[in-house]
C-alpha cells in the first residue's frame, strides 16, 4: 500500500475498522484521535504530542493560520509540519467551525483549499456548513446545498492539488432525507477521506443518542473503503463508542 490514500483494513469488529491509511508523511494508524493543536494558543508545544505523546497526528485550523498575517507569512515560507515543529500527519480544518459559532468566514472556499494544499496539509477539508441537531427543515437544506456547492468546486480544481489528501463532510441535520442526498453528492467526487459532522448543541449536552443515529446513518450512506472522521468528538468516554458505530 505504498499509494498516498491508499486504505488498508486488517480487521473489523462491531462497525469498527482497525487499518492503515497512508498520507504523504507516513502512516496513520485507524481508529485515531486527532488533538486539536491551535497555533494561535498552543497548550503545549506541537513536537511534545509526537515526542511525549506518541501521537503522530494533528489538526490544527488554516483558517486561523490564514487570518493571522504573521503566522500566515511564516507557515508559507516554512511549510506547515515545520513551522509548526511537527513531524507527524497533519489534518487542516478549513473554518467551518468558525462559520457555525460566528456565521461567517472571511475566506472563500477555493481560496481555503487552494491555502491548505500550497502550506502542505495532508489531509485537507472543504468549508462544509456545520449543522446543530435542532435547526429548521429549511436551514438544513441551505447547508446541504451550500456543502455540496463547495465540493464541486473541488471536485474542478482537484487535479491541482496533487499529494493532499481531500475530506468531504456530509451534513444534513437529523433529516435522512438531506443526509442521504450530501452523502450521495459526496461519495460521488473524488474524496480520499470522508467527514461526520457532529451536531452541536446535541454533543455540548451528551444527547449521545442523536449522535449516535447521526452517525450509523452517515456509516451506512457512505462507501466503506475510505476512512471516516468523526468531527469535534473529544471526551475520552465517547471514543469506543463512537468507533463501535463506524468512526475511524
């Protein structure tokens, strides 16, 4: 499995997948946890999660990198595992959280994904529109539209962005019927990596079980040979679980 995005699984239990996925800097080892490495406010140095740790994945927001002129400048003349001193798989978020909390980014799609690939991310991600588990029929659709919008303008520009890795989120809400159309309008582009998006408020308030249908829905509505990243889980006590459902 030398290819980059290649997936191999070694053995199943429950959903739950144990295998191998390959990116341009090495191996990642599935079921992960991904820790949440802010630049901006590190809690620890990036090199301690791989050194002390012995985690050798990150996701770190480009978003953030992008708004911050300095770090901006730095990251690009460096490239990103160097400037954040870390020599392990990092996964980039485009900002979507930051569209859920504030409404808005001051980045275009492509100008997003355009900046992951040119600082190195190996795995990227589209601004796909987070979703709470209590918003309107309407409101679901708009996000589902505005999702799949967003993957298509990848989907134009893909052969552009050679060695990084693509994840695309299905959205939806609670409603099957927009999950099914996202994971469908998702599974059909070229995506190296599928994304779960959390529903907030729901996970805020350990509604485990909207999650957990959310997320057996998603699990079936997607093809099984790619690796599926469950957004914003970070309890310690939901890992198994979740994972058990079809989170990679």
């Amino acid at each position: 499995m030398k290819k980059v995005g290649s997936f191999l699984i070694r053995a199943r239990d429950a959903s739950a997948r144990l295998g191998t996925f390959r990116t341009k800097s090495g191996l990642l080892d599935l079921p992960a946890f991904f820790p949440v490495y802010n630049p901006n406010k590190p809690v620890i140095p990036a090199e301690e999660i791989l050194r002390d740790f012995k985690i050798r994945q990150i996701i770190t927001n480009s978003y953030i990198i992008y708004r911050n002129p300095e770090l901006r400048s730095k990251v690009l003349e460096e490239g990103l595992h160097d400037a954040l001193g870390f020599d392990g798989i990092i996964m980039t978020d485009s900002g979507a959280y930051q569209l859920y909390r504030y409404g808005r980014v001051d980045v275009s799609n492509l100008d997003i994904v355009r900046f992951q690939h040119r600082i190195g991310s190996d795995i990227g991600s589209i601004i796909d529109v987070p979703m709470s588990a209590h918003i309107s029929y309407q409101e679901a659709v708009r996000g589902v539209n505005e999702t799949i919008k967003h993957a298509r303008e990848l989907e134009n520009i893909k052969d552009e962005l050679t060695g990084t890795i693509w994840l695309g989120t299905v959205q939806g809400s609670i409603y099957h019927d927009l999950l099914a159309l996202c994971a469908r309008e998702i599974s059909s582009i070229d995506f190296g990596y599928f994304g779960a998006g959390s529903l907030k408020v729901a996970l805020e308030k350990y509604e485990y079980n909207i999650q957990a249908e959310y997320l057996i829905r998603v699990r079936e509505l997607l093809p099984s040979g790619k690796p599926l990243h469950f957004w914003g889980i970070g309890h310690p006590s939901t890992f198994a679980f979740f994972v058990a459902l079809g989170a990679d």
